[in-house]
C-alpha cells in the first residue's frame, strides 16, 4: 500500500472524511489566506534580517513592538479565516452566480484581475482613510511610530466585519472568478509587506513612477500635514498620480510616522477597538437629531458634528 494510500485510510477511518470533504472548498475559496500562511515564515525571516541592520536605533526598531504586530497580524489571519466563509464567501457566490459575463482563465484575464483588484484597493484604501467606519479598523496599521517590516504585520482582526471587501464584488459581477480576485489581493498584499522599510532609498525612475515603492508608502505613513491621505496605491502608483493623491518623498521633510491622535497602549484588544470606542462616543454625544449622529460613520474620520 503506498503512503497516500495510508494516509487516506487513516482519514477514512477516523470518521472525519466528511467533515474534510465540507471544509475543503471552504479553504480553496480563501487561497489569499492560505497565501499568507505560507508567506508569513517569508516574513519573519526578512524581519528578523532587517531587525539585525537596524535594531540599534530605537527610532526605527523596538522589537517588543515588532512581536506585538506579529500579533496583530495572526489575530486578522484568525479572524479571516474563520469568519470570511460565513460573511464575505456566500455575498461574492451570490454576485459571481448572476455575473455579467463569463471569463475564462487566461493570461489575459488574469492581467485584467491584477489590474482590477488593485484599481479597486485603490478606492478601498482610499476610503478606509476618509470614511470613519473603515477607518476605525484600519487606524491599527498607521498607529505605529516607525516603519519597519513587522508594521505591515500590524492588521485589524475586525477588518472581516466591517466590510471593506464589498470593494471588490464589482468584478465578481463583471464575471472574474472570487478565487482569481482573492489570489489577486493576496499577491498584493504580499508585495505590499515589502514596502514597509527605511532601509531602501529611491529606485530606479520607472519603478518609482510605475509602482508603489517604499519611498511612496514611507510618505503614505507618514502624519506630516503634507503627506496625511496620500499614495494610497497597493501594486502601482499610477492610480494615485490619475486620481491627484500622489506626493513624493521629501528628503528635507522626512515622514513623521503615525497617527495625529496617538495611542499609547500595548494592549491588543485596545489597539484593535479604541477608534471603533471614539466613534461611538462621538455618535452618542448630547445634541443633533439621529442622522446628524449617524453621520460619523461615514464622515471623515476629523468630522465633527458640533462644528458643522
């Protein structure tokens, strides 16, 4: 009997199979996931290498705060991973079973799913920075004062709830597979840790004018009055120079990274919450009638009602 063999006898008779046969296609449909998964040792070992250039600068590397977006980041794998079958899954079956055209899997379309799933973390991106409800969960990723690669680690474990997925149900509809489309985003989001350092300068002009590089997502950290909500690009930086929001790097105005309202805490359940804590108090603060309140949600996140 070959290994497989025994393997698969072993599944059998331990009950399981069915319980396999469910979950299977659950975790085909979240490739970006497992995408992740497998590239978080990538990730660390890169970590860890820069950590070793620059772990004697305070400024750049505090390696209590690099564990701690690690963390951060396994509670959003987590959080994804369990709850996007039950939320995000059944909403992209829905749209993709009444597509408007039905797109074979080429090299073709595979460019034109690169190219759409990041056009639309372009808009996604843009509006977790000016809507308030997307901001509160994105706010944890920009809320750290320094720019190494453990803070692309730094992710929200809400992100699944508040529904900045729904960006992409527009190419499920125009009939782009929801597995292509999560490949996609999770490539990107691959390439995207890679941006996360100070320890590369300017690159070559043509990638710096095609692609979102680590001197444009520096600017993109930064909380300088000229850099806040600008190169809001995931793979390439053409969006933002299309849509006027792109800035570059000002070697006489270095980013100052962060948040314009700090958050001093280490505490992750604090660091997940405390923008979603600030919208509702804001919301349920005396005076307005119910819409003026309900306008925080979608308002940008320095709206404030009282000076209307």
């Amino acid at each position: 009997m070959a290994l497989k063999d025994m393997v698969v006898s072993v599944l059998e008779g331990s009950g399981l199979l069915p319980l396999w046969n469910m979950l299977a296609p659950w975790l085909a449909l979240d490739e970006r996931q497992l995408i992740f998964v497998a590239a978080t040792p990538v990730f660390i070992a890169v970590t860890l290498w820069e950590y070793l250039r620059i772990r004697h600068d305070p400024a750049r590397m505090d390696l209590p705060e690099a564990i701690r977006n690690f963390a951060l980041g396994a509670g959003y794998q987590v959080t994804e991973l369990l709850f996007a079958g039950l939320i995000a899954f059944p909403v992209y079956a829905f749209v993709y079973h009444h597509r408007l055209l039905d797109l074979e899997l080429t090299w073709v379309t595979g460019f034109l799913t690169f190219v759409g799933v990041d056009f639309c973390f372009y808009w996604m991106h843009r509006s977790s920075h000016r809507i308030r409800w997307f901001w509160a969960a994105h706010v944890v990723h920009h809320s750290s004062e320094r720019m190494n690669f453990s803070t692309a680690m730094r992710q929200n474990a809400t992100n699944i709830f508040n529904g900045m997925w729904m960006f992409y149900l527009p190419l499920a509809l125009l009939g782009f597979n929801p597995v292509w489309i999560g490949i996609a985003y999770a490539l990107s989001l691959v390439y995207q840790f890679f941006i996360h350092t100070t320890l590369v300068g300017q690159l070559p002009r043509w990638v710096e004018g095609v692609f979102n590089t680590p001197s444009h997502h520096r600017v993109h950290h930064g909380r300088n009055p000229g850099y806040i909500d600008r190169n809001y690009g995931g793979t390439l930086i053409l969006w933002d120079r299309l849509f006027g929001t792109f800035v570059a790097e000002d070697e006489q105005a270095p980013p100052e990274y962060g948040i314009t309202r700090p958050v001093h805490s280490h505490n992750l359940l604090v660091l997940w919450t405390h923008e979603y804590v600030d919208l509702f108090r804001a919301m349920a603060r005396p005076g307005g009638g119910l819409l003026s309140r309900l306008k925080h949600l979608w308002k940008p996140p320095e709206w404030d009602r009282d000076r209307e």
